[in-house]
C-alpha cells in the first residue's frame, strides 16, 4: 500500500489491484463516537450525496454517472452507495464509496476513476444539498433505517446488548443515531456541523484496484487547496474494563424465536501480541462449522437456531449470539458456557484446532480479491494503530498452538446477558 500525504488532514492510500477489472474509492471521515454528533453524523453522508458543484442534484448525478460507460449502475448498487457509516470502537468514520470500471475509457481519453473521484471530491468538499426540503426527506430516510435495525430482531438484540454492557461509555451510542436527534436535526445546524468536520476531522481517501495515485492525489490537494484546516488526530478507543458483576436484560416483545446475546470481556487489546491467539481462541469457540457453538450447542443438542462467537477488536469484547426457542434459555446459556470453560481447559480437538487455523488465513487470503474487504482491512490498522500486512497476520495464525489459544482464553469472562423473548412467555 502506497501513502501519500495530502495536507495536515488528509492521506491517500493506494492498494495496487490489478486482478480485478474495477477500483474502488472510498473516503472516510473519522469523529469520536458521541452523542451530540451521532444522529448528525449518521444523517450527513446522505445528504452529501444529493447534490453538488459539479452535479446540482441527483438527477444531475446519476445523468453524470450513465455517461460512464455503465458506472452509474456499479456505484448505485444500493442505497448505502455513495453514504456509509461504521463504527470502529468509538471512532465514528462516516464516509462516501464507489466502484468504476477501471479498464475503461471516457469519451475525453479521462480514466473512469478520475471522472468518479471528481464526483466524489465535489460531493465532500463542494456541496450544495443543505436544503430544508433534502434535509426533512433524509430526516424521514434515516428515521426509516433506525427502524428496520429494530425490526431486524437479530440485529436488534446485539444493539441492545451492546447498549447494556457499554452503558455510560460512547460506544453504546448507536450509529444511526436517535429518532430524538434526527428530530432536531435542521439544514442550518447540519450545515453547520459539516463545515466544521471537514475542516477539523482526519479524511482518508483509499483507492484500491489500477489508478495513477500521483495524479489523483494533485486533483485532491486541487479541491482541498483552499480550505483552512485544523489539526486533527484519529480518535483512540479504550478496551471495555471488567465489571464485578454480570449484567442480566430481558426485553418482551412480538418474537416467535429467542435472541439470546451475551458479552463477554477478554482483556487482550488489537496491539497486543496475544490477539492473533485470541482469533484462534474465537474461531474454535464459534467462528463457523467447525466451532464448538455450532457442533455442540446447535448440532448435537439442537438447543439453537444458530450460534456463533465474534470480536469486536476495537473495545476488547467477544459476543455470542444465538436464536433460540424460548423454553431453551437456560439450557442455551448453560452449555455455551460449558464450551466457553472447555476451550479453557485445552479440550480442543486436532480437527477444531486445524480448521480453525485454516478458516482464518483463508479468510485472509480472501482479502485479497475483493477490493471493499482489503480496504476495510487497512482502514481498521490505521485505526487501532497497528501495522499488519495480510501476509503478516497469516503467518502470526499459523504459529498460533493449542495451548496459546487456550491461555488466552482463560481471561475472558461474561458481562452481559441480554435475552429478547415473546410476550406471552413466562
């Protein structure tokens, strides 16, 4: 990966891809996890993708994309094109994204890519979308998307859990924000809000597949030589601490299935040199097919739906989550502990050790191909201030033994149980 420095601000990073016949541009602006920007945050890349200088609005935007031999239909995929949040421990990166046809030609002799970034670059440093009439359609658009997190009851129970075991910190505050605080939202205070970001926030410009970074990188330093920036720093997440005590929620609501969720600490923070054991340790306890959530908890005692253990890297965290029938709470909750204390106590099979080691570094390897995941890889270095190539980490798995796996596990201890049930169950 190449680096260049644009300004006090702003980098660009690019990854050579040749592989592949497109390039990806995405660009991220970074801003702590806090409750009086969430719901600004969360609204503003939408309404940044409305209009522009370079494009008035969206008709205008997508007339400029057809005439990209196609582009438009790559980047306009979905709705999260072009406007994207995550929430990388309680760095709140909101940010644009495109895919072009690299190969490609403009009718001018102009790389698709170059005709994309200036899109973009004049969505992020030149907009003109500040109306009260996008701003109340994007109010609604946004108010819509905190919904259907709470209708996606899977989802919704992760949230919840998070909620609770993060309680008093940022990073329980949801990245779709409020309904409260998108109600408060108007054109003059998010207006406001994004002059200031843009000039105060570190910006990162990724371009992963066959571009000319030198070239791109003077048409960025040409839309952005004019403004006036702050110093910023990208914003650092502390690991969750253990509590003295676990945290038991049950919610009641119209389900037909269980969500049980349970948040465990591990005290292993992403520098560590004991976190590539810890990915091991995850992936014998749930990380797929082969873990012992899913052989032991779904298959043999079909106790669940599903099953399966996460990391959530930035706060030092490791949930599971599984779907349940409501009458199996408590034989659910028992045996995944069970299965938490056996990979403890070293109780791990060759086959569970092997696959687990071999499902890492071929999803690492995977990497590799697709330009979103490669980029995302990088993006979350940069964050929590490591220096990982996929090739590095690879080799870090493969030394991982047994016993690394087991040792570092036996710090890992439960903190929250959240448990979404039907109303009519006792």
């Amino acid at each position: 990966m190449e680096s260049i420095n644009i300004n006090s601000n702003i980098n660009l990073y690019y990854i050579p891809m040749t592989k592949l016949k497109t390039t990806t541009i995405d660009v991220y602006i970074h801003r702590d996890l806090n409750e009086e920007e969430s719901s600004l945050n969360a609204l503003l890349p939408y309404v940044l993708k409305r209009g522009c200088k370079l494009c008035s609005d969206s008709e205008a935007i997508s007339k400029y994309l057809e005439n990209l031999y196609g582009a438009g239909r790559m980047i306009w995929a979905d709705d999260t094109a072009f406007a994207a949040v995550r929430v990388m421990g309680t760095c709140f990166a909101t940010g644009h994204a495109a895919g072009v046809a690299a190969a490609l030609q403009a009718k001018d002799g102009e790389k698709l890519c170059d005709s994309v970034i200036d899109l973009m670059l004049s969505i992020m440093f030149e907009s003109t979308s500040f109306s009260d009439e996008i701003v109340e359609q994007e109010k609604k658009n946004a108010k819509d998307r905190i919904m259907a997190m709470m209708n996606d009851k899977r989802q919704y129970a992760v949230e919840r859990c998070i909620e609770t075991m993060f309680e008093g910190e940022n990073y329980a505050i949801s990245k779709l924000g409020t309904q409260e605080g998108i109600d408060k939202i108007t054109a003059d205070n998010l207006k406001k809000h994004y002059e200031n970001i843009i000039t105060s926030s570190v910006i990162d410009i990724y371009i992963c597949g066959d571009a000319d970074a030198n070239a791109l990188a003077e048409k960025i330093k040409k839309y952005t030589g004019k403004i006036a920036f702050k110093n910023a720093d990208i914003p650092k997440t502390e690991i969750y601490v253990p509590k003295n005590e676990v945290k038991n929620i049950t919610d009641k609501m119209d389900v037909v299935q269980g969500k049980l969720c349970m948040g465990f600490s591990t005290g292993i923070k992403p520098t560590d040199s004991d976190y590539p054991a810890l990915m091991v340790a995850n992936s014998i306890f749930g990380g797929g097919a082969h873990s012992k959530l899913f052989n032991n908890v779904r298959e043999k005692l079909s106790l669940c739906y599903y099953a399966s253990g996460s990391l959530d890297k930035n706060k030092g965290a490791l949930f599971v989550n599984a779907g349940i029938e409501f009458k199996n709470f408590q034989k659910a909750y028992d045996e995944i502990l069970v299965q938490l204390e056996n990979v403890k106590n070293g109780e791990i099979s060759q086959l569970e050790y092997e696959s687990s080691i071999n499902a890492i570094i071929n999803s690492l390897e995977s990497y590799k191909d697709d330009q979103d995941m490669l980029q995302s890889f990088y993006l979350g270095q940069k964050i929590v201030g490591t220096d990982y190539d996929i090739d590095t980490l690879k080799e870090k798995i493969s030394k991982i033994t047994m016993e690394d796996a087991a040792r570092v596990f036996k710090n890992v201890k439960l903190e929250t149980v959240y448990f979404l049930t039907g109303k009519e169950d006792a």
